[in-house]
C-alpha cells in the first residue's frame, strides 16, 4: 500500500525553505509520516581551497558554522503541530549529493525542496543543487519557485491535482502517482497533453493533422485512466510543452502540478526535455516522479 513514512526537507534557512517546509507539514501531518530536516555545511576548504589560510583557522572556522547550523536547525520549525515527528540532521559535504544520498539511505518517499528562482528572472533559474536532486534522486521531489508565498499551514490546499503527461513509457506511473495523491485529499484530477505543433501542410491537411492527432492523443490518455483506475478531466492542446502545462494549471487553479521525469520516448516523449521549463513556470508546487 503506498503512503509517506518519511518526507525529506533539505534545509537553507530562506524563506523558500519556510515555505517548502509548510508543504511538507502538511503531507507529513496527513500521513503520520516522519518529517527530517537536513542541512548541508559546505567543508570550508571548497570555499577556500585557493586562498593561504592555515588548516588550523579552517577547522575553526568549519567548528563555529558546524555549532551554528545546528542552532538555527535547531531554531527552524520550532512551532511545529503537536504530533509531528521531526528528527534533523547536520551533514558535510556537496549539498545535492548528500541530499540524494540520504533520501536513498533513509528511504525517503519524497523530497521537498525550492528552487532558487526569484525575482524577475525567476522563470529562467533553477538551482544547481535542485537540479541535480530532480536528475538523481530515485524518489518524488516536490518543488517549485513559488514557495516562498505558500500560505499558513492551516490554509494549504489539496483540492486540485494536475498531471501533465507525454504519452511516452513512464506515464503510467506518473498517473498512477497523481491520482493516488488526488484519492488521499479527495481532490479533483486533471490530466494534460501537449501535442507537437501542427507542420505547414496547408489548410486542410493542417485541420486534419490536428484532429487526428487530437483523437489518438484522447483515446490514449482514456486508456490510461483507465489502466489506473482513475477518472479526470482531460486538457490537450498544441503547443509547447511547458506553456501548454502551465496554462493548463494557472485556468484549473492547481493546487499540484505532477509531472514525470523519466519518459523521452516515442513521438509525444518531449516532457523530460521540458521538465525544469515546466517547474521555473508553475503558478502551482510541481512534483517530479
């Protein structure tokens, strides 16, 4: 039977994490699952390796951010809902490995982290470090540039669920996975594709290239609710991938976008290639499965 047991919420004290973190209280305290709260001392000597700074004064310096990073995760969360179960923990290292490493070790079922996208540019950033998680981490992760505006715990909702889907080997799974989540919060589910642009064929070939990609766009995305024992409301429309979803999500007032990050196949496989336009886009948190 799927369920969370543990959330993983890596942890850098922005306001991006505050807000990622209320995400994951609300998953955690829906599933009674255990909540750990990791934070990442990158070792002095990578930030200093160049300069002539004797050992002595860089294991100082390591020893005085080691005891501060863990009063301010100490510190961070400290008025979390009776009855969650926080542990933390304090790891040296590269911070995207060690964040995969330990949702592997521990076993996490998801991973819930921002992005570094802010500001203007916002849509063109994404993380090195969430990069590197969203390529190597075997679990969900649950993201988005858009944390830092989550609202209060009491408020989050999980009323709509967005699944976008590229028709390609891993749909299934990603389905499977949104619906499974819409079940748990008795959300709506909303499925959408984006079919490739329509080649300059003329007028009547152009209609019918669209309509029958359309049609066998429909019957899969049909095939495959119903592989998964599922009932949505379906989008498809042409056009690129990430504007397409997004759109899509901004109408719907998603609460979720769930994508997935394992299919380039065939001749609708163009989600992968779109994943990191889709997240640094989202009105909505995405989950990448």
């Amino acid at each position: 039977m799927r369920s969370f047991s543990k959330i993983l919420l890596p942890v850098d004290f922005s306001e991006r994490s505050t807000g990622a973190a209320r995400y994951a209280q609300a998953l955690a305290l829906h599933f009674h699952a255990e909540l750990i709260l990791l934070h990442v001392l990158t070792p002095p000597n990578y930030e200093f390796g160049a300069l002539e700074i004797a050992g002595s004064m860089l294991d100082a310096l390591y020893r005085n951010r080691a005891e501060q990073a863990s009063k301010e995760l100490d510190a961070f969360m400290t008025a979390e809902p009776s009855g969650l179960k926080v542990r933390r923990i304090v790891l040296e290292g590269d911070p995207a490995k060690k964040i995969v490493d330990l949702a592997h070790d521990e076993g996490a079922d998801i991973i819930a982290m921002p992005t570094h996208g802010c500001g203007p540019f916002r849509r063109f950033i994404l993380g090195s470090n969430t990069a590197k998680v969203l390529h190597d981490a075997d679990c969900p992760v649950w993201t988005g540039v858009h944390l830092e505006q989550a609202p209060a715990l009491a408020s989050i909702p999980f009323r709509s669920i967005l699944c976008a889907v590229d028709l390609g080997p891993q749909s299934s799974k990603t389905l499977d996975w949104a619906a499974w989540l819409a079940r748990q919060f008795g959300a709506r589910l909303g499925v959408v594709h984006a079919t490739a642009g329509v080649p300059d064929l003329g007028d009547d070939p152009q209609w019918q290239w669209r309509t029958e990609t359309r049609a066998a766009a429909g019957r899969e995305l049909f095939r495959l609710l119903d592989g998964v024992g599922a009932e949505g409301d379906l989008s498809i429309e042409a056009g690129d991938p990430a504007q397409v979803i997004c759109s899509a999500a901004a109408r719907g007032a998603a609460d979720v976008l769930v994508i997935g990050r394992g299919s380039a196949a065939g001749v609708f496989g163009r989600l992968r290639t779109n994943a990191y336009a889709i997240i640094r886009q989202s009105p909505c948190p995405v989950v990448s499965v």
